[in-house]
C-alpha cells in the first residue's frame, strides 16, 4: 500500500481516524475529539487517570539532552539506522518510549522517512522531540496502553531503553515491517554504578526479549555494540542522572562521591541492538 494512502494516527477516544490540520496546530477525528498542540509543539493524547507510570522529570531530561548532545552515544544511533534499514524508500518510523527523539531524528535522516511519531509519556521529553522533529508528531501517550496508531502504519518501529508491549507493536507494524530494540548489557556503565550506586543491568536481559515479544516476530539480525566512553565531570553527572537511578539518587551525594573520582573517567558502553521482523 502506497504510504500516503495509509491512516497514520487514530484518536484515542474513539478510534477514529485522527487527522492534522494544515499546521499541525490541532489533531480531530469525525466524532468531534480534538487535542491541541502545547506551545511546544507536543500533543497530550493521554486522557483520563492518564498514566501510572513515573514520567522522566525536566532535571531527567536535561541531562539526557546534554549528554547525548555531546555524541557519546552516536556509535547506537549508527547501529540503529543500519539495522532499522526497510524496504519501504521513505519509511512512516514509530519510537515507543522516544525520549528527546535524539534516536528518531538520527535514523529518519539517514533512512529519509516520510512520517516519524515519537511516543513517551514525558511532557518535558516531547518538548525537545517537538523540536527535534519538526514535520513529525510528539505524542504524549503511555506504551502500555493501544497505540494511537492505525492497524500497518508504521514501517520500522524503534525501542530504545523503553518498556515493550509486543502486540501493539505488531499491529501497527506492516507485514514484513521491522522492530529494532536496544537493550544494555550487564557492562554498560559499570564504572559509574561502581562508584555512584546505579540500578544494576541483570544478565541476559537481551536474550529475553525474543522470548517476550511472542510470535509476532522473529529474529533477523542483532549486534553488539560495545566501547569506551572518556567522560568529563559534567558527562559523569549526567550520564548518572538521565536514567531511572535519578528518580533515587541524591545529587549532592553523587557530588560529594565524584570528588574523589579523577577526570575524564573512562566508562563503558555496551548495548545490545536487535532487528525483529513482524509475521
């Protein structure tokens, strides 16, 4: 099916087709549902309880942004796009748990998209996607619950570092269409939880999530991507601060701990990236 005869997103109210106006200002279905844009350019879809789920705060995000921005994890958004390759030319690319969008701006240049959707349930996170992704769609939405998205809207979804929920992702997918998911590896930052008390990364996470999405897919390829990090004391502070260990960690104790710590301190990166075909 040609992607521009394709529905893209559907109203979470009714199911409905869920449409733009010419600015993208306002999302309306024929029932008469309508979401405005916040002035930063995201949608709240989330209606409601909303979600139960502990959103990524503004201080979260930030740090996030600064280190990212600061390349170190180009080396995974490389591997991302190399295994996010479709067959479609100009892709419709869904990230479930987006973020900053730093991953979804990195791969739809590279795979020339035709259509991105950034899905996370942090307002301050779409802040940034929004701008991130200016022709796109930032969506406030919790992963857990049916997607805004139409039955085969989507291409190639992408998951990094983000919860999965793999019968939403196989229906919004085409058939044939591929789902990349990142997971880290017991060695990613070990050097930092060493010294600042970070959550721990249980072994073969990677290996689990095969199993987990069930038989709506199947494995096509999967890469390790593992290096060296050099970071300054800014980098330590956010690299420790982005991630859910910030929800816990008190920041004058991790200044405190990084005193004693000689900079730049290498650390390590490692990642698993795996590319699902949908069946």
């Amino acid at each position: 099916m040609p992607i521009e005869s394709r529905p893209l997103l559907v109203c979470p109210a009714c199911g409905e087709k869920l449409l733009a106006d010419a600015g993208r200002r306002r999302l309306g279905c024929p029932q008469g549902h309508g979401f405005d844009a916040a002035k930063q350019g995201y949608f709240n879809l989330l209606t409601g309880a909303g979600t139960k789920f502990q959103a990524d705060t503004a201080d979260m995000v930030q740090a996030r942004a600064d280190f990212l921005g600061a390349g170190h994890y180009a080396p995974l958004a490389q591997a991302l796009t190399d295994l996010g390759t479709t067959a479609a030319a100009n892709p419709v690319i869904l990230d479930a748990g987006a973020g900053t969008g730093y991953y979804l701006a990195e791969v739809s240049k590279a795979l020339d998209a035709s259509e991105v959707v950034a899905l996370d349930i942090s307002k301050y996170a779409l802040r940034r996607a929004a701008r991130a992704l200016p022709s796109g769609f930032a969506l406030v939405w919790d992963v857990w619950r049916p997607l805004p998205l139409a039955d085969g809207a989507a291409d190639l979804v992408l998951n990094v570092f983000a919860p999965r929920n793999p019968q939403e992702f196989r229906r919004v997918l085409v058939p044939g269409g591929a789902l990349v998911v990142v997971t880290p590896l017991p060695s990613h930052l070990r050097e930092l939880r060493a010294i600042a008390g970070l959550l721990g990364i249980g072994a073969g996470k990677d290996e689990h999530v095969a199993q987990a999405l069930g038989p709506g897919f199947t494995l096509e390829a999967s890469r390790r991507v593992e290096y060296s990090m050099d970071l300054s004391r800014t980098d330590t502070m956010n690299a420790a601060l982005m991630g859910p260990s910030a929800h816990h960690l008190d920041r004058a104790g991790l200044e405190h701990t990084l005193d004693s710590a000689s900079f730049p301190l290498s650390v390590s990166a490692a990642f698993s990236v795996s590319r699902f075909a949908a069946v």
